[in-house]
C-alpha cells in the first residue's frame, strides 16, 4: 500500500467512505511501481465538483511522485467513484510502461522477446 496518499476535495467534501476507496484502488498500485520506488512512492488525489451548464461532473486528478518521474492522471464523470476507477486504469498503464523503461530486463519479456534472445544466441 502507498503509505502516503494526499486526499483533498475542492467544493465537494470527501467523506470516510470516499477516502476508503481511494485508499484501496489507488493505494494498490505500489505493486507495479518498481522495488527500488515503493518506499518514496507518494500519491495526490484531488476530487473536485465542478459546475457545468449540462449538470454538476466530478473531476479526479491523481498525481504520483516516483524518485525520478511524476505520473499524472485526470478524468471527468457524473460519479466520483467512476472517475477514480478510470483514474486508476490509466495510472496503472502508465505505471506497466514506467517499469518497463526503467528495468532494462524487463523488455526482453514476452513472445518478441523471445526471438530477440534466440537470435542473439545463433549469432
């Protein structure tokens, strides 16, 4: 779990259970940050009810600080929770591809990868 998650709302006023979820989905990603990240892992959520003429919408923006690149994410919805599920969707994309450009090991994985050793060893 990310021990430090920064939870604020701006004209919405976030509750425990709001919190909670948070917590669990975005807390959860420490697991595809790389080993030497997860203890300088840092997370800012920003929840935020914004006025529109078609209707009030929720914009949730999650920020994570790695010790060398910062991720950000942002969405928009009718439903708060929605937009974090969304939000984390996203961070956990950016977080597969963070760990693959920075652990050189990891590119070889997979069925390319494959080829790139069998051939290097025929050579």
């Amino acid at each position: 779990m990310i021990a430090n998650i920064e939870l604020t709302g701006i004209n919405y006023q976030v509750d425990d259970s709001t919190k909670k979820y948070v917590r669990r989905k975005i807390g959860t990603l420490d697991k595809l940050a790389p080993r030497h990240a997860r203890k300088s892992l840092r997370a800012a959520v920003k929840i935020a009810e914004v006025n529109r003429p078609a209707g009030n919408k929720y914009e949730v923006e999650v920020i994570m600080m790695l010790p060398d690149k910062t991720i950000a994410a942002k969405d928009s919805t009718l439903n708060p929770l929605a937009a974090i599920d969304i939000v984390e969707a996203k961070l956990r994309t950016q977080l597969k591809k963070y760990k693959e450009t920075s652990l050189p090991h990891i590119a070889h994985r997979g069925l390319l990868g494959r080829f790139k050793r069998s051939y290097a060893r025929e050579q």
